[in-house]
C-alpha cells in the first residue's frame, strides 16, 4: 500500500515538482521513497512505500523493467500475484524474478499481454506504467475503485498522484484552481462528490475499472474492462444448500489470499455481521491468534463493543477496544475534514481514524467487511426501493405524503420526504433521504440560488438486459456499489487507514465473490425480513445465534446531539446571514428555517444542516 505521484509534459516543465508531490503523501508510504526522471521524455514518477509484501530495499519503486523499457509506479495489492507469476514462468522460461513482490508480476504481466493483464489482475490498485521506447503512460485502476487515482490535465501537462493534496502542491494546478458547482451540487444531494468530479474543476477522477494510455498529445480516454453490471446473469442460483457451501469456499478463498503479508495483519471488528464473519473465517484459516481492533462510543445507543467483544472472546482473537468519548470525536473533526481535502460528510470517518489508529499500533494490515451491505441487501433503503416499486405504495404515494408532511412526528415527515419525488431517479433520491440528506427538488426549488449545474447521471445503463431481472431493491443496491461504495465508504476506508499509514484489505470486494453474489437469487440475500440472510445462516455456523441476529446500529457518531451541543458553534458560525450572503450560493431564508426546524426537533435535518456546515467551512477556508 503506497501513494504513487507522476508528470507527463510536452513542455519541458520543471520535472521536480514531483518532489513536494511525494512529501505530501509520506503518510501513505513511510517505509521508502524513491523518484524516477527521463527529462528528455518529459516524466517523472514518485512512489512513497508502505512495505508490506517483500521487505527488501530491491522491492522499492519505481521499479524498472529488466529490459528497461518499462518503468512502474503502483499502489494496492494484488492477490494472485504469485498465481500469476506461475503463468508468466510457464509461457517465457527466460523470465528471471529478482523480488517476492507483486509489483515485480504486474511489469512482467503487461509486457507479456499489455493492457490485457487488467482482466487477470486480481485485486486493488492504481497503476502507472510509462513505456520509454514509445514514450507514452499506461494507467489504470481496479474494478471497485478501492484505490484512488486523482488528475490534472491541459494540452501539454499531465499529472497525477492518489490525493488531490498533491496535486495541489503543484503550482501548475495551485495557480488555476476553481471551484466545481457541478460538485457542490452532488455533494449536498449524496454527502460526497462522485466520481469523475472534485471540487475542483481541473482535478478529476480517473475511473475505476478502467485503463488509459497517453502520448505526449495528453488525450486521455479511458477504456472500461469491468462494470458490476455486466456480472449479473440470466439465470440465478436459487438452491439454498448450494448457495451456502459456494459461499463459504469463495469467501474462505477471498480471506485467504488477503492473509498474505510480510508484516503483522489483524482485522476491524464491529461486532457485525460482515467483519465477524471475515474473522471467523480468518481465525480458521490462519497459523496465528488473530488481533482485532473495534472502537465504541460511551453513549450507548452508538456504542457496539461490547458485541464485538462477545464476537473475539468466543472466536478467541486477541482483542484491542478503545471507548471513546465523545470530546475524543469531537477533537479529531477539523482533522478529518481537512485530511479528506474535499467536503465530505460521512462522520464515521471519525471512529474509522480512530480504529485505524488503534490497529497501527500492533499491526500493518487490517482485514475489513467493507461490501457485504451492497452485495447481499443490508441497508434498509433496499426495503423501501422494493415498497416504492409496490402498486399500493404508488397509488397511495401522493395522499400519504400529505399527511405525513403535516405530522408533528420527525419520523412522519422524513418518510413525507422519501415520497415527495418527481426527479425520475429514485435510486439517488431513496438514497439522498435515507441518509436525511437534500433531494434534488429541494435543490432546485429551495436551497440554489442556481440550480443549473446539478448533474443528472444516475440511472442505470439499459444496455444491460439483465438488470431487468432484478428486484428494484437489486437495483438500489448497484446504485450503491457504483457510488456510496466507490466514492464514499472505500475513500473513507482509505483515507482514513492510510493517514496512519495501515492497509485495509476488504474479503467482499474479491472478483470472484461479487461476480458470484450477482448470481444470487433474491430471496437469499433477503428471506423473512431478515437482510443479509445467506451471509448470517452461514455466520450461524462459527458464532451462537444471539450473536448472529440482532439489530445493527452501524458505525456511527452521535452527530444530531453534537450539533446541539459540543458542534453547536459550527451552526452560529457557519450558517450565520452574513456567511450565508458572502458565499452567495444558498437561499438564506431556506437555511433559516432549516435551522429553526432542527433546534425545534424535527431531528431527521441534521445531516441537511451538516452539510450546509461542511460546504460553508470548506470553502471559507478553501477559497
């Protein structure tokens, strides 16, 4: 795990800028940092290196080709890299491996098949490879977007790194940099700026599961080699005995290959479904006591350790807890809000930087149950996407909005918002209100004082037939993979991880398993009101039931009662008319009331209000 940076210019520009690139990202490597130039072909590449697989100082990037020719820069992990390795010995008996190293696989992969090696690539990564002989850049990312991979280009300068705070040390992009509306837009819709888009508008995205070459004429086009939804079959697996022992092999393989490691590994546990089961089976599988790391709150309706605990002590793991209290959160939030150099409002990034902290004391690497929720419907929004989708629901939807809206009750009027949508993308729209976030016609008709650049991208692409066999609680559920997962929880796993220089490894994001859980009939992922039923019979086997089935609270920060309490100065300072008015972006009378409605107790505005917050901070201090 590693931060990579890099320059491609047409210019002759000053190549040694990649040098504050590369300390901006020590957190990501601190093992080892290393530099490649060829001023004559305008490039440079920097890597900071996280030592995890092959320890040795030959292991170190960039790495050069033993022909020469090709030079690497890379971040992530490959699984099959010793798999691989076969392969390549196989068809070239002259291949001559120096390192352990994936890194080492990935150069003798692409001269041996090119851009093809990214089918057989198994695993998470952002990858930049530059071709001396024909002076050119091949980049690519992996299929889930687990590793993340920023740019800036114009007609003469391409540059890249896995944070936008080194890009921004470049002055090159420091001078030119503009605020994306487009992605002010979104990030009060969805609580973080999606893919392709920043905040900035000259920093993008590059998208994953795609690859790209570039010459020095610097036209970027990327090329898509995976998309979830060309995984989804005909026919689906129905069979129960069947789906049980297929997914206890392909999920005890997906641990297994993520157990490699020249350094100490343990895993998150939350007590949940997911992570109790990625260590159940790690526990298994392992030569060793498996450490475990969990984190809970003092206030007890957000505080789960003691399931956890409960969890480690029967699967005998050597179990780390830390309770916070809430001053601990509190403390850490200008340090999460800055780290994550654009606005984003997931707070358990709070618990996960605390967790990550934890865990890096007594290890590297950390397996985690990232994916599980989207693959196997355990969010509750798959509920209502399925209700919605219901004849009852859609003729009594416009009466029953009324009513509720006029209710006294919090609860009535989040579900009167739920309903209220005419934007024709219900995925977003069950998403935006499920997490008691804005709607698009709020957007439009309440909040903007311009509203013109909201980006309308997300229904899903009917070149897919077989998405038409899903339920529509399926389809929220790739809504989800493609973006709550992508550019929220895995950017909140890696940003959060990686500050404290510590890879996480997700199970449930292994190719063959989510290509496999497509393949799943419906009433196995739910069955009797029970969410994540397959995942949980199959935990029944390693955990007592009472362990099992019972209710989840996430991973989450008590962030209503903060905002009335010990964050109730963000609202005073940040929402105040005169903030408001400066920026000029937001109705003020809208804000008001929303203020007025939250403090009075309509509870469910409060990540409204914390967005407004985060928008307004952001670019008072950005700007």
């Amino acid at each position: 795990m590693c931060g990579v940076s890099g320059i491609l210019s047409s210019e002759n520009g000053d190549l040694n800028h990649i040098h504050p690139m590369i300390s901006s990202l020590v957190h990501r490597g601190p093992d080892a940092k290393g530099v490649f130039f060829n001023i004559d072909k305008g490039v440079a590449l920097g890597h900071n290196r996280l030592s995890i697989i092959d320890l040795s100082e030959r292991a170190n990037q960039p790495m050069v080709s033993s022909d020469g020719r090709y030079v690497i820069v890379f971040n992530g992990e490959i699984y099959n890299f010793q798999k691989l390795k076969v392969e390549l010995i196989a068809l070239n008996k002259e291949i001559k491996f120096v390192t352990q190293s994936d890194t080492e696989v990935i150069l003798h992969a692409f001269v041996e098949w090119g851009e093809g090696m990214m089918k057989r690539l198994d695993g998470m990564f952002a990858i930049a490879i530059f071709d001396q002989q024909r002076d050119r850049l091949f980049i690519a990312r992996d299929r889930v977007g687990k590793k993340p991979l920023f740019f800036y280009k114009d007609k003469k300068n391409f540059i890249f790194a896995s944070e936008i705070k080194a890009l921004l040390v470049h002055p090159l992009v420091a001078g030119q940099k503009k605020i994306n509306t487009t992605a002010i837009n979104l990030f009060l819709h969805l609580g973080y700026v999606p893919e392709p888009q920043t905040i900035f508008e000259i920093i993008h995205k590059f998208p994953a599961g795609s690859w790209a070459w570039l010459d020095k004429s610097i036209n970027l086009q990327p090329l898509r080699y995976w998309k979830i939804e060309e995984e989804i079959p005909e026919k689906r697996l129905e069979d129960v005995v069947q789906s049980k022992s297929m997914l206890k092999e392909i999920l005890e393989r997906a641990v297994e290959k993520r157990l490699i490691s020249d350094v100490p590994l343990g895993a998150f546990l939350s007590g949940g479904t997911d992570s109790s089961l990625v260590v159940a089976m790690a526990c298994r599988l392992g030569s060793f006591p498996l450490k475990t790391f969990n984190i809970g709150f003092k206030e007890s309706k957000f505080n789960e350790s003691h399931w956890a605990s409960s969890v480690a002590k029967h699967l005998k793991t050597e179990h780390y807890r830390h309770i916070i209290s809430e001053q601990e959160g509190v403390d850490l939030l200008d340090k999460y809000l800055h780290h994550f150099d654009e606005p984003f409002a997931d707070t358990s990034a709070i618990p996960t930087m605390l967790v990550s902290q934890l865990a890096r004391k007594e290890v590297a690497v950390c397996l985690t149950g990232d994916g599980g929720d989207e693959l196997f419907q355990g969010y509750g929004s798959y509920a209502w996407a399925n209700r919605l989708d219901s004849w009852p629901w859609q003729i009594a939807r416009r009466p029953l909005r009324y009513l509720l809206s006029i209710s006294s009750s919090s609860r009535f009027q989040r579900v009167s918002c739920l309903l209220d949508d005419d934007s024709g993308n219900s995925y977003s729209h069950i998403f935006s209100q499920e997490q008691n976030l804005f709607s698009q016609k709020e957007i439009g008709k309440k909040l903007m004082l311009d509203d013109s650049n909201f980006l309308d991208g997300f229904k899903y692409n009917p070149a897919y037939p077989n998405m038409d066999s899903l339920t529509s609680g399926e389809k929220q559920a790739v809504f989800d993979f493609n973006y709550y997962l992508k550019d929220d929880l895995l950017v909140k796993v890696d940003r959060a991880s990686m500050y404290y220089s510590l890879e996480c490894r997700c199970p449930f994001l292994d190719t063959e398993l989510i290509a496999w859980s497509c393949g799943l009939a419906a009433p196995l992922k739910k069955q009797n009101g029970v969410s994540k039923w397959l995942l949980k019979e199959l935990l029944s086997e390693y955990l007592p039931k009472d362990l099992v089935y019972r209710q989840k609270w996430g991973f989450s920060v008590p962030l209503s009662r903060w905002l009335k309490d010990d964050l109730r100065y963000l609202i005073d300072e940040f929402l105040c008319d005169a903030v408001v008015e400066n920026l000029g972006l937001f109705n003020k009378s809208y804000v008001n009331k929303l203020k007025i409605d939250f403090l009075k107790g309509s509870e469910f505005l409060f990540n409204r209000i914390w967005v407004l917050i985060i928008i307004h901070k952001w670019l008072k201090e950005n700007s």
